[in-house]
C-alpha cells in the first residue's frame, strides 16, 4: 500500500513539475485596422504588430486607370524617427487586395507608430493623404 501510495505521489509530482515547466503559450501579435480614404478612393486594410517589424495587408481603390493608387506604409520610434517604409504595386481603375509586406522596425519594442498614406504609387510617391496608428 505504501509503495502505491508512493507512485501516486511521484507521477503527481513530476506532472505538476511539467506544467510549471512547459513553455507558455505565444500571445498572438496585435493587430490594428487602418482606413486612409481619399474621395473615392482608399486603402483599408490590417497592421500586424511584431517585436522588429510590422506587417501590413488590405485593399486599395482606384477609381480611374489614369490615376493610379498605392499604399506606403511608415515605421516610427516614440519619438517619431522615421524608421523604414516599404509600399505596394500601384492599383489603376479597380479595387485590388495587396499582400501582406513587411516594414522594418529595428529598435526595441518595434515601431511606438505606422503611418500609413494613399498615393498615386509612383516612385516618388505623392502622398494623398496619411493618417497614423499608435501600437496598442
């Protein structure tokens, strides 16, 4: 009976030691909306929040083929150093999804904020219009 008794005890005890051991489960990164809308068109879509990066995919409208859209996307410190930027294909007389792209953020804790503007997806871009998220 003691030996049992025994048993019972240590697999008890070596289970509670694995759960106190096991690896917590990953908190899923955040994520931010972002709606940047310019007339008739805009770009809407998601910002992923990583630990050295941000990620950013949605839709973007254009209303002409003559007059082209695209989205750039910003990274920025807390104290609003401009850390990278990366943009999209240009998008002419439709509504188009762009693939997730990612914006570096090399400094601890990523970007403290994204800016995001429409453009007329040139190189250079001219910026329609740029509204800002804050990491949440």
């Amino acid at each position: 009976m003691h030996a049992r008794l025994a048993a019972v005890v240590g697999t008890a005890v070596l289970s509670a030691g694995l759960l106190v051991n096991a690896p917590a489960a990953h908190a899923a990164d955040p994520t931010t909306t972002f709606d940047v809308t310019y007339g008739n068109t805009y770009t809407r879509g998601t910002i992923t929040w990583h630990n050295r990066s941000v990620s950013v995919a949605g839709v973007q409208k254009s209303v002409s083929s003559s007059s082209c859209r695209g989205t750039t996307a910003f990274t920025l410190d807390a104290r609003n150093k401009k850390l990278a930027l990366a943009f999209t294909s240009r998008t002419c007389g439709t509504s188009e999804k762009f693939p997730a792209f990612v914006v570096p953020a090399d400094v601890p804790g990523g970007a403290a904020v994204v800016r995001i503007c429409l453009d007329d997806g040139k190189i250079p871009a001219t910026f329609y219009k740029c509204k800002r998220y804050g990491r949440p």
